[in-house]
C-alpha cells in the first residue's frame, strides 16, 4: 500500500485500467499530484481479461488456420493439434510483459498507486481500507463488468468471456448467446481451434451495430468455415447436467452443446461504490456526464466504460487523456463516440469508423457509397481472403463513414479514421498513391471511385 504524508492530491482516480490510468499519466505529465486506485491489477479488463487476452487466443487461431491450409500455396503443413497449456502460456506470457512494463511507466511517472477497493465517501474524498484520500478532483473509472440474463447463471458448464478466457481445453461444441462482438470473436477462436459452434443473437444480423454489408459479409464467411448461427433467434431458456448444456430459443427450437458462452454485453461496474450517495448522476449503473466528461458533482469526472457510449479501451484512453487536460485548464477537444475506430478482430476481421450507410442518411437525407471489392485487390488475393471496403460521403461532401472486412483490414482502420477525422472529400484521398501490392489499395482505390476516376473497378 502506498503511502503519502497526508493523503491529499490534486487528482484521485478510482479505477486503474485504461481510462484510469491514462488519465493518470496524462496528468502526471501536467504536473498534477495523483493517486490511483485500483483492487485488482492495474490495466485492468483490456490488459488481464479483454483485449490482450483474446487478440492472443486469436493469433493462435489464425496460426492453425495457417497450419491446417498450408498445402493451398504449396507449402506441406498440417495441424497436430492446439495444446490449450501452451496456447495460454503464450497468452499469459504477452499479458504478464506487458503488466510488467505498465507498472514500470504508471512508477517512473510518480503516481502513487493504492491497491484494494476504494469508494467515494465524500465529493472529494475516496475510502481504500483504513486511508482516506482526499483530491481536488476526482475521476470515477471503474470499468465494466461481463453482464448475463435472468434464467442464465453463470457456472459449471455456462461461462463468460472471463472464464471462456482460463480454458484448460478446447470443448467439442459451444453454443454461443449473444452475436456482436464478443460473441464473434470466441466463434471465431474456437471454430479455428476445431469446436462446433452455434452462435444465438436476437437481432437480424451477426455484429448488428456494423453497416449492413458488413454483416452479410461476416456471416457468409462464417457460413463458408462452418459456424452455425441463428438470427433473430432469442434466449429463453437453458438447462445444464454432467455432460452438456441445453439452450432454448424463442423459435422453440434447442441447442445443445459441451459449454455456452454469455455475451450479452457488457455493464457498469458502479453499484455499492457511493456515486449515486455522493450527488454523481447515475442512470440505470452507467454514470451520466455532459460530452466534457463532467458528471452533475463539478470536480468529479467519469471516463471508460462506466459512461454510457462505446466500451472500447481506447476510448478510455482518449477519455482519461482528455478528462487530464481538462483540468489543467487545457481546453481539450470532447472525444465523439463516432470519430472513434472499431474492430472485431474476428476472422475475417470488421473495421470502421464513422457512420454506417443508415445513420448517414437519418443524418445528412442523400449519401453516396461505393463498395470496393476485395476481390480486385492484389494482396487480398495473395493472402486468401475476401471483403469489402466501403465508402459512405454526404452528398458531395466529405467521407463520414468507412467500413471494411477482410484477413488483417483491422491494421487499415488507421487511415479510416484519419479520412473520417479529417472530413476528407474522396477527391483528396484520390490523389494521395497508395502502396502496391498492399490491402491500403481498397480504401484508395474506394474513394478513386467515388471522385469519379475508378482504376481496378468494372464500369
Ligand atoms: P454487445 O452489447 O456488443 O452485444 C450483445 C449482443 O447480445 C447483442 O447483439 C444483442 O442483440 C444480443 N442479445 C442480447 N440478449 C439476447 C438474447 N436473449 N438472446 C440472443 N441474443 C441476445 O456485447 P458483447 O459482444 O458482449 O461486448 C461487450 C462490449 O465489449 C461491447 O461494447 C464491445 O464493443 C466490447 N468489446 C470490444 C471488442 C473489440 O473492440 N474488439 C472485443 C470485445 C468486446
């Protein structure tokens, strides 16, 4: 346990993953006094049970895809088999250097770090064990927490992504509740790994926040490696015994499986830590804010996932980083839940940033898109993988959306997000030459189109 002279700072912040301790940094940086405070490890669900750990287990996937499709270009390969001990070694190797070097940084920087459970018990003062910290603003980033359905309890044969994540071996089938993201990505994973999959959403489509052509792209793929799924198919019911799980949809229809993986979403992790006792504007768990991150107690703060919007790690750190700035009276740009990249890094992954073609009608009435088709794309080719780059303008405007799929188009959701932050018009993307062969052609070759100059495009 830390521990400093008279336990006041100019910044406590309570929750020391992404958004925590971004923010941390940040202001440590502005030469504020900070304190952390954190009850498990410092990184927190991205680095120990998100996005490290599963980015992971999905490189070990596309090694075995690699190993079992070697002989399609003429090299002599053949899968053995997925050792899942040596599969979370690697994973837990990645997880444990990259802990190592954020405690590093989060010490060099000067914060002081407290370990255990802290609670807000005044407007500016935090509880951890017998220490009261006090701070002249305070930052709530408590993260989130894997949520499930009434009928669903969590245990023996029925999992979330944080015990899916801790598997001693690979089950013969999974069925999968819940068909967005995380639901996508475990598909993915285990089906490399040589798992049956069945994967239930209620909504229409597989990543139904994506553009829609994006969806229909991911479920052909998925169909084409032999992932069942089942739309517009809900929840109702499941039973569990020594052997499988039984799961029952609203269709009437069962689905039995060794394991069910719950992946429903994600909630707030706010309840019992004083926020809504202390003033802070809460709403169903999630913290309210205004788009300064303000919460209704003026010198108290909200980043990350407990403020309603995208949960994605680097939107905490955008968060974190901008709630630093702003209270050393910075005047720091409000970070826009729709200027922020996503990507499911299922196989074959989804990227995009901005509008999906529907939001950009709602909001500008005309659009014009172009889809550019993989197909037509050199390197695409080389690697075996098909999908789509496509462009949503507002009419003779600048790109307000791209959305892509493919075998590594996660690496180009870069430039996206730079197109869509810039307000470029395709023309000044048309002019700039994009490498050959490499995948970046798609988003060139996407807005040559839509300025009216197509290359490798049919009339
Ligand atoms: P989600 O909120 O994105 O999706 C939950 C899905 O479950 C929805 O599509 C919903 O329609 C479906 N569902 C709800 N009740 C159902 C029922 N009774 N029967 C069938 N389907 C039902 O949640 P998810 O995928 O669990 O992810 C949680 C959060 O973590 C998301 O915000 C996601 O963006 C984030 N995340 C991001 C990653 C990335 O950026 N690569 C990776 C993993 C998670």
């Amino acid at each position: 346990m830390a521990d400093n002279a008279d336990n006041s700072f100019d910044l406590v912040i309570l929750g020391g993953g992404s958004g925590g301790y971004a923010c941390a940094l940040r202001a440590t940086q502005l030469g504020l006094r900070v304190a952390m405070v954190e009850k498990d490890k410092i990184g927190g669900t991205c680095l120990h049970r998100g996005c490290i750990p599963t980015k992971a287990l999905l490189h070990a996937a596309e090694v075995a895809d690699e190993a079992r499709s070697g002989n399609t270009v003429g090299v002599k390969t053949t899968l053995e088999g997925i050792d899942m001990a040596a599969v979370n070694s690697y994973k837990d190797g990645v997880v444990g250097d990259l802990y190592k070097g954020l405690q590093g940084l989060v010490t060099s920087a000067g914060i002081t770090v407290y370990e255990g459970e802290g609670h807000l018990v005044g407007t500016d003062a935090v509880q951890v064990g017998d220490q009261r910290l006090t701070g002249s603003f305070i930052v709530l980033a408590t993260g989130s927490y894997a949520r499930t359905l009434p009928g669903l309890d969590i245990g023996g044969r029925v999992m979330t992504s944080d015990q899916a994540l801790t598997m001693d071996a690979v089950p013969r089938s999974v069925v999968i509740i819940g068909g967005s993201v995380i639901g996508v990505e475990f598909a993915s994973v285990w089906r490399s790994f040589g798992a049956d999959v069945t994967i239930v959403e209620a909504l229409p489509h597989l990543v139904p926040l994506e553009d829609e052509v994006l969806s229909k792209q991911l479920e052909r793929a998925f169909r084409r490696r032999g992932i069942t799924f089942k739309l517009g198919a809900k929840f109702t019911e499941l039973t569990q015994d020594d052997d499988s799980v039984t799961v029952v949809l609203d269709t009437g229809e069962k689905v039995q499986a060794e394991v069910c993986l719950v992946a429903v979403g994600r909630g707030p992790a706010t309840d019992g830590l004083g926020y809504a006792e202390h003033g802070v504007s809460v709403d169903r768990g999630w913290v309210t804010t205004d788009e300064r991150l303000h919460t209704s107690v003026p010198q108290v703060f909200a980043v990350g996932d407990v403020v309603p919007g995208l949960q994605l790690a680097h939107r905490g750190f955008g968060h974190g980083i901008f709630v630093a700035e702003e209270i050393a009276g910075r005047d720091p740009m409000p970070i826009v839940d729709t200027t922020i990249p996503r990507v499911t890094y299922c196989d074959p992954e989804v990227a995009s940033v901005g509008l999906t073609e529907e939001q950009a009608r709602q909001h500008y009435g005309d659009v014009d898109t172009f889809e550019y088709n993989l197909a037509g794309n050199g390197r695409s080719k080389i690697l075996e993988t098909s999908g789509v780059v496509k462009l949503v303008r507002e009419k003779d405007g600048p790109i307000v959306g791209v959305h892509m799929i493919g075998s590594r188009m996660g690496e180009q959701v870069g430039e996206a997000s730079l197109i869509v932050n810039w307000e470029a018009y395709p023309e000044d993307v048309a002019q700039f030459v994009h490498a050959h062969p490499t995948q970046t052609e798609g988003l060139g070759e996407a807005a040559l189109a839509l300025a009216g100059k197509p290359l490798h495009v049919h009339a």
